[in-house]
C-alpha cells in the first residue's frame, strides 16, 4: 500500500486537502483519494494503472483558480469517471485473467489449494503434538501427586500403628509390672506365715556320714502354692539352717513334705574300713595291684553297697573317696537286685551266716598304682605291650592256649555292647570316663563263651582292652549278626535301658554325680528289620528322690509320659513290645507306596522275618496290626515336636489305643489352621491383584471352588455332633449315650423296650422285626460280604468285634410303608401318597468331605461336613478358613499375630 499526500496554497484551495492511497489487491490494483473539504472524508477508488494520472488530474484541478465549489465538484466526478472507468477495465481484465479452462490458471489454483493443506495438516499435527504434550505432563504430575499421597498415607497408617504397638507394649509392661509388685507383696505376706512341723529322721544311712531328714509343711494362707512355700522355706537341722533338698507333695489329704539329705554331724553313719589284704596285681604289665578290706560298723538296715561305695579309706599314703568294687561276702539279711543274668553279686560262706552281732562285711576291691607316675598321667587307651605280654604268656603254656587277633576284636565289639549292663553292677558314685577295673561273673561267662576264650584270660584282657571298649562302639559288617547269635546260643539277652544312668529332673536335689541304682527289669520282645524278632530285657531306672521312672523312651513322672526330646533308634510300640525305627519307616513306606494295610504289614513281617526258635520265651514274636499303628502314630508325633522344638507328653496308664488321641487331635488342628503351607498359596491361577488410586492401592482377590465328596465316616447319631465314638460299632458318642434307651423310629421319643431298639408301639416292633428278618438271611450277608472285597477273611472282623451281628451294615436309614399285615419297606413302585416311616437301627455316617480347591489345583482347606452340605457349614468353614489372617497384606503385623495368638489359645489351651 502507497499513499501520497500533496495539496496546494491559495485562497481558492485552502479548505481542501487530499491525499491519494493506493492498493495491491489480487483482483485489480486500485487507487483512493482521501477529499477532505469542511470536515467531510470523501473516499474515491481509483486503478493502480493509473495513480499518475490521478495525481496530475488532482492537481490540475487544484491548481486551477476558481472560485466557490466549482474546483470540486469537477474533481469528484472527474473521479467518479475514472472510477466507472477503472471499474470496468478492471473486470475485463479480470474476466479475461481468471479462466479456470486455462491450464496455467488450473496449475496456479491447485499449487495454492496444496500449499494451504500443507499449512493446515503441519497446524493440525502441531495442535495434536501439543495436546499430547499437555495431557503426558499432566498424567505424570497427577501420578507423582498420587504416589506423594499414597507415601503420606502409608506413613501415617504405620506411625499409627507403631504409636498402637507402643502403647499396646506399655499398657502391659505397665500391668505385668503392676502385677509383679502385688504377687510379691502377697507372697511376702504368705510366706511370713509359712512353717515346719515336727522333723524326723531316717532310720538308716544314705551313704557315708549322710543321713536324711523331713518334715510336714505347715497351714498355709489361701491361694498360696504350697511347692513353693515348701522351695523356699528353711529348716535348722544340728545348729544350721538348711535349704531344701527336695519337695514331695503327698496330696490333698496328707499335704507337702520337704526332705533334708545332711551330711555333717551324723556320727551314726561313720563305718570305717579294716583288715586290708593285698592281693597281688590284677594282670602282667597293668600297673594295678588290688587290696581287699571289710567294711566294720555298717547296721544292717544302710544300703552295703552305697556306703561301701562313699566310705573313705587311707593306706600306704593314698587316699580313696569309696572303694572301686564291692561284694557282699555275709550278711544276716543279704539283699540281692539281680535278674535275668543282667547283675549278680557274688555271695560267699554259708547262707544265713552272721558275724559281727548282725553286721554286714563287705568285701571292697582296692586299687594301688605302684609307679607315681601313672597315678598323675592318664592312661593310654590302648596298652599294646600287656596285650602282647598277654598273649606270649599263654603261648608259653603247656599246653599252649593261642588267642587270635579275631577274638580280640570280637570281644572288643561285644563288651563295647555292654555298657549298660556293666554300669548296672558299679557303685552309684562311679565316674563314666573309663571303664570299670572288673567285669561281673555273669559277662565273663558271655564273653569266654562268645569269643572261644578262656574264662581265666578274660579279667586280664578286660585290663588292656577296657578303655578302648568303653569309649568306641565297633561297628563291624558280621558283629550285629554274630551278636545276636551269641545271645541264642550263650543265654546273655539283650538289654534295652534308658539313655542315661543320671536323673534328668533340673529340680531333683539328687547329687548329679550318682547313677541311679534301684532298677527293674522286665522280659520283652525287640522286631528288626535285619533279625526279626529278638527277645530282650528291657530295664527301668527309678530316682527315689523325685519319684521319677526311667524308661527307654520316656519318663515317667504323676501319671504322664514324657518322651524325650531326640529321635531314639528302638521305640516302643507296646507294654512288652519294641521296633526299630528303620522297621517302622518300612511300614510307612508300605502304606504309602504300596497302600500296605497295617494288617498286612504284619502279616508280611511274622511270615518273612519271625523264627520260632524261642518257644519257652514269656511273650510272642509275632508283631500285631495294632502294634504297627501305634509305632507309626508315635514316631509321626515325636517327628512332630521335635520340629517344634516341643516336647510329646502322653498319659501313662489306660489303652495303648486311647493314649495319644488328644495328641493326635492337636497336631491335626494345628497343621489343618496354622502350618500347612498351602493355607498362605496363591498364584497367578488363582489369585488377582486390583490397584486403583484409592487409599487401598493393592487389594488382593482369591477364587475357590466348594465342593464335596462323599467319603462317610462313622459318626454321632444325634445330628451336627462332633464328639468322636468311644468305639466305631456304637450308635452314639458318650456325650449322647443315653439316647441307646430311646426308640429308633425318627420323631419318636418314648423309651425303648429292654432287649430292643424300638418302643411299645406295635407298629415300630413290627418294623425291627422285618429289619432284623432282612439282615439276617443268608443271601443278605453272603452279599455284604462279597461287597467288602476282602483278600484275606479274617480282615472282615475287627480284633473288637465280639459278635457277628455287629459287622452288619444298618448304617443306612430305612423307610417304610403301611401294609395289610403290617408295615412293609418302601419299593421303587410304592405309590407317593401313603404315610411313610422312616428308621435308624444302625450307625449314622458323616454326609461328605467338603474342599476348598483353587483354580490352580491346590486343595486350600478340607472340613467333614456332618449332617448335611448346608450354607450355614460352608460359611463356617469359609470363616474358619480365612479367621488366621492369611491374607498378610491386608492386616497389620500385630493384629495378625493377636488374633493367631487368640485363635491358637482358643484352640490348643
């Protein structure tokens, strides 16, 4: 755009002034005068073509001189001329320039129309980049604004329940504590009134200058402990205050005694030794030489052998704390603990013979060490040079006796095996470190005989190889089997005892240095997986001071046994009656492998392993089914708490089969709610994870299917009862007992006549009587037995079952039908409308087994549904099912572990 203004001076044009613009337009260039006269704008458009020409017209008009509007008006239509003019010049130009069948026209207009659609998509796509950019900025400003109030939520959800814990953890500090200071203030109170009765004392000694004393424990304020009172109470005894040795509650009716063991000022229990002999050494080579003394001022009614064991002694400048062996030699009263070959003391003189005004002599084997040296230096486990001196020695006797290496090794393997029967013989106070200097009559009988040496060699090859039998049990691949043939052919059984010769009770006030001697000895029968059935000796140890029996498995302590805490190689199965433990996993393994009844493990047991070659023996070699079930169950449960690190205690007395229930129930409810990992599976099958950008961002949601199968167990007639049966033929649990009296016909109440299951009514006597008439044909039972599928007939009937009629299957409900001669039972073509009569003579059975089953196939829980698959019983089980808190991630780590602590209390206490 131009634009050109000019005017002229003078008198004729000084009102006017113009100016002239001109415009590029796509259509035609044009000019514009702008005539200003007055105040009035007079817009006038003139070509491009010609602004000159406009110009000079303008100004030739202008320069004219003339007077009023005459100069003016000539301009304008001057202009409008032009205008009309140009116009027209314009169009035919126009008309002549636009042709859209020119194709240069058509080529110019589609270049534009591209260019411009280039523009529009370059503007479109950097719209859309944009927006893009825009809405990615914002996601991700809304995502950190989410994770940020996600962070604070969390972290004000776990100060929360840290600030709970804290405060939880404070209340019962603060209760325990406030707890504590009122049980000592009522135990100081109740102690204050606590005291000692009359004190008595024993009659005769327990061991050298040691005599025991007791008394009964006083009334004692209400509520307060009386063992506890008993523990921590104090006595004066010879001027001297005492603290308890032991405490023994005799019981409501005869109360708590506490029991004193003093060992000072008892002058009644000083015997003394006299009259030492010596006897020359033990063997060549063994550096011993042995002294013999007799035992003087011992009454009668001391244990010989304690006191003979704990009396000092001083010769030859050497001091002994007891003597090394002892043997009552006379005795006015002898007493004897020797059975079945396992221990036997000597007895020499005449039966009966009493010397000394009824005193005992005990006869006490001393050692003296000729070399000093020997006395400081511990003695070498293996004397090499006596063993040889040994054998040139009897290799120079006429005849000569040859001892093989062979023999040395079997006695070395044999008397290793019998420790146990060598410490039963030794005094109370000897050490175990080494192995006893003398070996008793009985196993030197068993050894010559067993390893073809001669009787008189034994003691002194006892000498040389003793240490080494005492600490290495030789573990030879023909020593088991020439063991075990040694005890047949020689008469020496072997002995089953407890592990350890020492009371294991922490509160037992027993020296822990003395062995217990008091034992008993019972016959019994061992089954192997490599010898079959064995008959053995099996040996209790008995600690008189906390009345505690010792066994091979367990303790016995107030009528409860407890096992201890390691996995033992033998157990024991019945009364008289032991197993392997690798025999016991052999059975396992059968009934898992091979669907092995317990029945025909036994079976395949006594037909394969079982000799009879011990006919006089007191109990059978033949293993049961029952005792098969309980090495299984025993060992499964002592597996158990060894794991948990917890200790199996049983009743002691009662049936072997009703011993370990309670165990049992215990363990299958804990594993069933708390300790099978597949109560916390899940998986991509079975499980979904939801996040949403609510406060609960990750919510986890298990599928399961419900579903039952029909596996009937024998149960409680009365419905949804849970209680087990005394015994799988009753009808009823023992809760439920009384219900036997009561007629079996369902809706009936009224009482059962004596000798019947039924009432008075003559209708439901009728119906016994056709349910006894069918159970009792022939084609009946031939069928119920074809039915079991048994292979061996004997499997049909229960070791309890005591008459046929028990066997028979009424565990189904009956109906019944009105007849002409009575009622008859319900037939598939029994019409509808008659009144039916329904009957339960026999057992009622459990409706199914309900699963909870994933989508992945782990079975999640398993509930035996009683009387029917209601929805009561699966929202039951569903609640039970998740009440743990498996779901870990949406509960908070101390309320999970209240309500496991709580449902576990409610459970298992």
């Amino acid at each position: 755009m131009g634009k050109v203004a000019f005017g002229r001076e003078g008198a004729e044009c000084t009102r006017w002034s113009y100016s002239l613009e001109y415009h590029q337009s796509s259509i035609a260039p044009l000019a514009f005068i702008f005539l200003k006269p007055a105040g009035v704008t007079i817009y006038l458009p003139f070509p491009l073509v010609a602004p000159n020409i406009a110009y000079e017209t303008t100004r030739m008009f202008c320069g004219w001189r003339l007077r009023g509007d005459s100069c003016a008006t000539f301009i304008i239509l001057t202009i409008f001329a032009f205008m009309i003019g140009g116009f027209v010049g314009a169009s035919i130009q126009y008309a002549t320039s636009q042709n859209i069948y020119d194709p240069t026209i058509r080529d110019y207009i589609r270049r534009q129309w591209e260019a411009e659609r280039r523009g529009w998509e370059r503007e479109r796509l950097r719209k859309r980049e944009e927006a893009v950019e825009r809405r990615r900025q914002w996601e991700a400003e809304e995502e950190r604004e989410r994770q940020r109030e996600e962070e604070e939520a969390a972290e004000r959800r776990r100060e929360r329940e840290s600030e709970e814990e804290r405060e939880w953890q404070r209340e019962l500090e603060e209760a325990a504590e406030r707890r504590r200071q009122w049980e000592a203030e009522e135990e100081a109170r109740q102690r204050a009134q606590t005291h000692w009765l009359a004190l008595e004392s024993s009659q005769h000694c327990e061991r050298y200058g040691t005599r025991k004393y007791w008394a009964k424990m006083g009334p004692l304020a209400g509520g307060y402990d009386p063992m506890k009172a008993c523990w921590t109470s104090e006595i004066e005894i010879h001027g001297r205050k005492m603290k308890l040795t032991y405490c023994e509650d005799k019981g409501a009716d005869h109360g708590v005694y506490g029991h004193w063991i003093v060992d000072f000022d008892e002058g009644g229990c000083h015997p003394w030794w006299e009259g030492f002999t010596d006897k020359g050494c033990t063997a060549s080579g063994s550096g011993l030489r042995r002294f013999d003394a007799h035992l003087m001022n011992l009454d009668y009614a001391d244990g010989w052998n304690v006191m003979c064991s704990s009396t000092p002694a001083d010769f030859n400048g050497l001091h002994f704390n007891g003597a090394m062996s002892c043997v009552n030699v006379h005795c006015a009263s002898p007493t004897y603990y020797a059975s079945s070959n396992l221990i036997t003391f000597r007895r020499i003189g005449g039966s009966g013979t009493q010397t000394n005004e009824g005193h005992c002599q005990i006869l006490g084997y001393r050692r003296s060490l000729i070399n000093q040296r020997s006395l400081s230096a511990p003695s070498p486990p293996f004397r090499s040079s006596a063993v040889f001196n040994l054998l040139h020695h009897y290799a120079n006797l006429q005849p000569p006796v040859t001892i093989t290496f062979e023999q040395l090794i079997k006695f070395t393997a044999y008397a290793s095996r019998l420790k146990d029967d060598l410490l039963l013989v030794q005094p109370s106070s000897y050490s175990l470190s080494r192995g006893p200097p003398i070996l008793s009559p009985a196993i030197q009988l068993f050894l010559s005989e067993a390893c073809l040496i001669p009787l008189d060699a034994v003691p002194q090859i006892w000498v040389a190889l003793a240490n080494i039998s005492w600490t290495t049990k030789l573990e030879l691949a023909s020593t088991d089997g020439n063991f075990e043939a040694a005890y047949r052919t020689f008469g020496h059984t072997r002995g089953i005892s407890p592990p350890s010769h020492y009371c294991l009770n922490r509160s037992c006030r027993r020296n822990q240095q003395m062995m217990m001697k008091k034992c008993e000895v019972r016959k019994a029968v061992l089954f192997t997986a490599g010898h079959g059935a064995i008959p053995v000796h099996s040996l209790h140890l008995y600690c008189e001071y906390c009345k505690v029996n010792y066994h091979h498995n367990f303790r016995v302590v107030e009528g409860q046994r407890f096992y201890y805490d390691t996995l033992p190689d033998i157990i024991q199965v019945g009364e008289h009656q032991f197993a392997e433990r690798k025999l016991i996993n052999l059975w396992i393994s059968m009934m898992l492998m091979a669907w092995t009844s317990a029945t025909n493990c036994a079976r395949i047991f006594n037909a394969s392993m079982t000799e009879d070659v011990f006919p006089d023996w007191q109990f059978s070699l033949s293993v049961t089914s029952d005792q098969v079930y309980d090495g299984f169950t025993i060992l499964s449960l002592l597996e158990d708490c060894i794991s948990q690190q917890k200790t199996l205690v049983v009743p002691h007395g009662g049936a072997s089969r009703d011993r370990f229930t309670e165990a049992i129930c215990i363990r299958n409810n804990r594993l069933r709610l708390c300790s099978q990992p597949e109560l916390y599976h899940y998986c991509k099958k079975c499980t979904r994870i939801f996040e949403s950008f609510s406060t609960d961002p990750h919510r986890k949601t298990s599928v399961i299917v419900i579903d039952g199968v029909t596996v009937s167990h024998p149960c409680c007639g009365v419905p949804n009862c849970k209680t087990p049966l005394a015994n799988n033929h009753h009808r009823f649990c023992p809760g439920h007992s009384h219900m036997n009296s009561i007629c079996s016909i369902v809706g009936c109440s009224n009482p059962a006549v004596p000798g019947r299951k039924s009432c008075g009514h003559v209708d439901h006597q009728r119906i016994e009587d056709v349910h006894n008439e069918r159970g009792q044909s022939r084609f009946q039972l031939k069928e119920r037995y074809e039915r079991s599928q048994l292979a061996h007939p004997n499997d049909a009937v229960g070791e309890q079952v005591t008459s046929i009629s028990e066997i028979i299957d009424d565990d189904e409900e009956e109906e019944f039908e009105p007849g002409r001669e009575g009622p008859v039972p319900v037939t598939p073509n029994s019409t509808a409308s008659k009144p039916r009569i329904r009957a339960q003579f026999g057992r009622r059975r459990t409706h199914n087994e309900q699963l909870f089953v994933a989508p992945c196939g782990i079975i999640v829980a398993r509930e035996t549904f009683y009387h029917a698959e209601a929805l009561y019983s699966v929202i039951f089980l569903f609640g039970s099912r998740y009440s743990l808190g498996n779901d870990k991630t949406n509960l908070p780590a101390a309320g999970y572990h209240a309500r496991t602590h709580i449902l576990r209390q409610q459970l298992f206490y």
